[in-house]
C-alpha cells in the first residue's frame, strides 16, 4: 500500500464554485496535474462548460477555471491506497483537506460539486460538520465520476449532469 498525498488547491480570490475530487490519481500525481489521465472526462467536460479548448496546455485550462470562478481541490490531503482507484482507499487512512483555512480565505464560494460518489462520501463523514471547521452552510451536490473507471454513463450524460454548474460559472474571461 502506498501513501499518497493531494495538491493544492487550485483557486483564486473571486472563486464561488469549489469542484472536489477524492485524491489525485496516479496519472494526476506523476504529473502534478489535476485530471491528467487522458481518459477522465474532467477537461473535455469543464471545456464545453466553461467554453475553451480542452486541448490548451495545463496552466492555461487552470487559468480558464479561475477566470470562471471555480477552484478545483480533492477532499483528503493524505490516505493510502494500493491503486487510482477510489475504492482501494483504506478509511482509516485518511486525513482530510484544511477545509476551515480554505473557507476563511474563499469566502465567495457558494456551492461546492463533488466528483463522484468517494468525494461526496468523504466530505459528508470527514468535513462536513467536523468539529472546529467553522464553515457558513454551503450546499453541496454530488455529480457523476469523471473518471474513466465510471464507465457506466457515457460521455453525453456526464456533460448533460455536469451542466448544472453552468447557473454558477462565469464565462467572463
């Protein structure tokens, strides 16, 4: 079992959307990007969204999301697991995200979209309601998996519940 560990988020100051993974999959972690498996639909689906070309390079997409008010982070900061894959999280090795920190600083944020059902899991047991995290009532609203391992919906019906996040997002770029 290998010990992995998140990034940071990905957020600027008039961010007012927070989109929460679980933890960053190998792929993600090799090349310190979020999503970077080219199969997780995450890019391809924010892009449409957001209006952009999936294929920019890296800072640029991130400079895309930020432009549109949406701060990309994962739930734990640390867990350990054998694989990428959400399942092979061993509960009891987790340690969530600074959530308080993150909330004092981002103040705008008014919803918050979980990635798949181990993100909204682990933020319904380890943050929300938590002892000291100190957090006005956001809602929150669990959204399919982008990963290539939800293979049950295709990709039309990701962007279809995706879109959701579209009464939220500000295309001014």
């Amino acid at each position: 079992m290998n010990q992995v560990y998140s990034f940071a988020p990905v957020s600027g100051p008039s961010a007012r959307i927070l989109i929460l993974g679980s933890m960053p999959g190998k792929r993600s972690l090799e090349m310190q990007q979020y999503y970077a498996h080219p199969q997780n639909a995450f890019w391809r689906i924010m892009a449409e969204l957001v209006g952009f070309d999936p294929g920019l390079p890296y800072p640029e997409r991130i400079e895309c999301m930020q432009n549109s008010g949406i701060a990309l982070w994962d739930v734990l900061a640390a867990c350990t697991r054998e694989s990428s894959l959400d399942s092979d999280i061993v509960e009891a090795s987790i340690v969530p995200n600074d959530f308080t920190r993150f909330f004092k600083t981002h103040t705008l944020i008014g919803h918050i979209y979980c990635n798949g059902a181990k993100s909204w899991q682990s933020y319904q047991r380890h943050v929300r309601g938590a002892p000291g995290v100190g957090m006005r009532d956001i809602p929150v609203t669990r959204l399919p998996s982008t990963s290539p391992a939800h293979a049950t919906m295709d990709f039309r019906a990701k962007i279809a519940a995706w879109s959701i996040i579209t009464n939220s997002i500000d295309t001014r770029s």
